[in-house]
C-alpha cells in the first residue's frame, strides 16, 4: 500500500510523536528551534485512509554561495523501519527532499543493532587484547537491524563514514550506554550498580550533597561548570546561547521536556546535568562539572537522582546517551565509559546514520569537507 508524504503542522507532528512510547528528542517540532542556522521542516506520512503513520522532522542546511542544501533527519525518520516495503517511505522522501533542493540526505534510523550488558563491556576493558567494543560478541543481536542494513544498501544509502565504529562522531553518537526502568524496582535497579557506584551514592548522602533542579536561571551556573569540564575532558564547549534557546524551546513545548539538575555541597554547586524527556525516553543530555571537593561524589549523586526521577516519571529507559567504541587505556573517554557502566546497563550499538547523495560532485566535496575538521 502506498503512503502518501507532505508537510505537516507543528501540533500535527508533536500529537503523533506524544502517541508513541518513545521517539527521539531530535525528532520533535521544538528542535528544530535549537538550530538557528538549519531551516526545519516537518513532514508526515498517511495511509490511503488519511491516517498520519510517520513522522519526520527535516533540518537543511544550506550551502554558502549556491542554493543547494544539506538534508538533516537526526535520529529519524519516525517511520516503521522493519517495514519489508521500506521504499514506501523513503523513496517519496528522497523526491521531497529533491525539489527542495538537497545535495544530499543524511538520516539516523532509531534501530539498534546490537547490545552488551556490563559484565561484557567490563570484561572487554580489562581485555588487553580488545581494542574496540565491536570486536566483542554481543549478548544481544537483533537480525532485522541486519536485514534493514541490507535493504538501505540496496536502495543507493551509503552508511556515513563508511563503516567505522567511532563511537564519537559528526552527527548523533552511534555507541550509547541505556539503563533499562522499565518493570523495576528502585531497590532492583540501585542493586545493580557495581559496588562503587553503591559506596559513592552513600558518601554524597554522607556528606550532605544536595540535588536540585534548577531552572533558566541557573544556566549561567551550569555554563560555568561545563566551560570547566570542557578544558579537562578537551573538548569545545558549545556556545551559553545554544542552550538558553534549548530551554526556551523544549519547555514551551512540555514543561518537562528538559530539566536542569544542581549539586551543591555546602551551598557550593560542584555538578550540573541536563535530562531530557520523550514519552517514555529519558535522556541524560549534557554533563557538567567542578575538579573541586570531587571526594563528596557530586556526580554519582546528582544521575542517582536523575534515575530516580526518571523512575518515577513511568521511564523505561535512562540513557546516558553516547559512549565510545574504543576500548584503549589511552583513550581519555573510557573513563566516562567505565562511569556509566559502573550503573549495571547495556552498551548499545545504533545501525548508524546513512547517506543519500542526490548530488555526487557536492555530497564529495561535503564529505571532504567533514574528514578535514
């Protein structure tokens, strides 16, 4: 049965995406207004009996000097990916995208492909002989992620970056690290954390360490911790303003799309994190914090109550959002990996974001351009 595709309005949109159990918070109409320089756009797909089935929010980036566009779909399209006929849905995608002038189509399917507990990922790391998390066979593979490789191939979509497994790339992190909530207890979930994580959580209640949400003015404290972490961790800091817009958007479009969290100990703020929230998709966002008093635990402390939160909110998923592939001593994020798998979750593995080049000469030179950065 064929669909037919065409813009859609904003309420159009969110009412499909708050219909689902989850979907990503880069596919929701407000993200758009977080990228100024991408113009946003939102398509939807019916059914013959004019039934919204899927959704898509599009960002186009322009391409200086001529009218021609990069295509954005982050972690979306919101369509059924396991669907065997999938060129009813991305084939009247690609035409759309055509007469609006895209060079080239860059999507991130939602779809998993393979999973290890923490046991495994611990074991990988203590592997001198492992060097990437890919090397190690997974406790979990689901076939129809292989099967929607295969088709996308067949259908002219180019895997971004070839078939590299960076964890950390352009675009939306491919490695993740999830805490499954769904039909557990705090108790349970608290359990399975390894045994520092337990000792950390009791020593920030020890020393009194205080978690706090905050709001939009607390920003500014979160930036100053974050500008901190970006130094030690080298990495570049995005702009104050990339996340005040953020805020704007996502809490005028639900009051708990996004939250901001504070730990202070002795009215001293040593951590902050942002959490966003779809349906029942809980994301822990972005992470900020100070080199001082780190005895106290800010850290541990402020995700024990985020998960919490989240737990309470009837989440199925806490994500600690994207973690490295890259199993070396030398790698500065495997400590941040090694964090989060102190929580007892899953390593996962996304199929990775795909490219449509609709133009050869100008999706090369893009493609060039991003290898250089």
């Amino acid at each position: 049965m064929d669909l037919r595709l065409s813009p859609i309005g904003r309420e159009q949109h969110l009412a499909f995406v708050e219909s689902l159990p989850s979907a990503s918070h880069t596919q929701v109409p407000s993200w758009g207004e977080v990228k100024p320089d991408w113009r946003a756009e939102s398509l939807g797909w019916s059914d013959a009996g004019g039934r919204l089935v899927g959704t898509a929010l599009v960002l186009y980036r322009p391409l200086p000097g001529i009218r021609r566009s990069l295509a954005y779909l982050p972690e979306g399209p919101v369509i059924d990916w396991y669907d065997e006929d999938l060129g009813r849905w991305l084939t009247p995608l690609i035409g759309h995208l055509r007469q609006r002038g895209a060079f080239t189509v860059k999507m991130g399917p939602p779809v998993i492909a393979r999973r290890w507990d923490a046991a495994t990922v611990k074991d990988a790391i203590a592997d001198p002989g492992t060097h990437r998390l890919g090397e190690v066979p997974p406790t979990e593979q689901d076939p129809r992620a292989t099967a929607l490789t295969d088709r996308l191939r067949a259908m002219g979509w180019q895997r971004s970056g070839g078939d590299r497994e960076d964890g950390f790339a352009a675009g939306q992190p491919r490695h993740v690290f999830q805490l499954p909530l769904a039909g557990r207890s705090l108790d349970e979930i608290r359990d399975d954390f390894n045994q520092l994580w337990r000792r950390n959580i009791k020593k920030a209640e020890k020393a009194g360490v205080k978690v706090v949400r905050g709001d939009y003015a607390d920003l500014d404290t979160f930036y100053s911790l974050y500008t901190e972490t970006a130094a030690r961790d080298r990495f570049v800091p995005r702009p104050l303003p990339y996340f005040q817009r953020m805020w704007k958007a996502l809490t005028a479009e639900h009051p708990d799309r996004m939250r901001l969290y504070l730990a202070a100990h002795d009215g001293d703020v040593l951590a902050a994190a942002t959490m966003l929230t779809v349906g029942g998709h809980v994301w822990y966002s972005y992470g900020a914090s100070t080199g001082r008093r780190r005895e106290v635990q800010p850290n541990n402390a402020i995700q024990w109550q985020m998960i919490r939160d989240a737990h309470a909110m009837g989440a199925h998923v806490y994500d600690f959002r994207g973690t490295t592939d890259t199993l070396d001593e030398s790698n500065h994020l495997l400590g941040l990996l090694r964090f989060k798998v102190g929580t007892g979750g899953q390593a996962a593995e996304y199929v990775g974001e795909w490219d449509h080049p609709l133009n050869k000469v100008l999706h090369k030179a893009f493609t060039l351009y991003l290898a250089r950065r």
